[in-house]
C-alpha cells in the first residue's frame, strides 16, 4: 500500500500519517457518540434507556482497579469534543458533529 514492509521497521502512527489514515481512537469515539445519540433519541420506556437507570443491589465487587464504565467514556468523550447532552435530539445536527472530528 505504501511500499513499506515489516522489516522496514516503521511505526504504525507514522504510516497512518503517510498514508492518511484516521486514528482508531477517533473510529471508536465516534462509534460511542453515534450508539450515545442513538439511546438519548429513544423513550424513557425503551430497554436500552431502562437498563441506564437499572441498580445492582448486593453485587459485591472484585479487587483490582474499578473498571471503566461505558457512561464515564461517553462523559470523557463529550467534555474533550465539548459537546452537550442536548445536541443528540437533533439527529441532523448531531451526526455532522460527530463527523466532523475524523
């Protein structure tokens, strides 16, 4: 694709540079935002939205670090692109900022 092979010993980011390749980062967060839009449009009454609200009463935790949960990223993602909740219900305007970060 770009004339280089293993042996060549490159860096992955500098041939995605090269070759104009967009982050897998970025791919990933704008897969989150799009799935994030996609639950705040539909009804409070939906699955999807009840499981957001669902507690787990008398689930003991492990040891180890805290994981990471898909709402503290969404949270994360959203600061770093400065983005509101009230930006996903309009789908129009929603979808051309989160295309607008690749």
């Amino acid at each position: 694709m770009c004339g280089l092979t293993r042996g060549d010993r490159v860096r992955n980011e500098t041939i995605r540079e090269k070759v104009g390749v967009t982050p897998v980062e970025c791919k990933m967060r704008k897969a989150r935002l799009r799935w994030f839009g996609h639950v705040k449009r539909r009804g409070m009454d939906a699955p999807v939205r009840r499981c957001e609200r669902l507690a787990l009463d008398g689930f003991r935790w492990g040891r180890g670090r805290p994981r990471k949960y898909w709402g503290e990223v969404i949270r994360w993602d959203m600061e770093q692109l400065q983005f509101t909740e009230d930006m996903t219900l309009d789908r129009k305007v929603w979808r051309t900022r989160i295309r607008a970060e690749d």
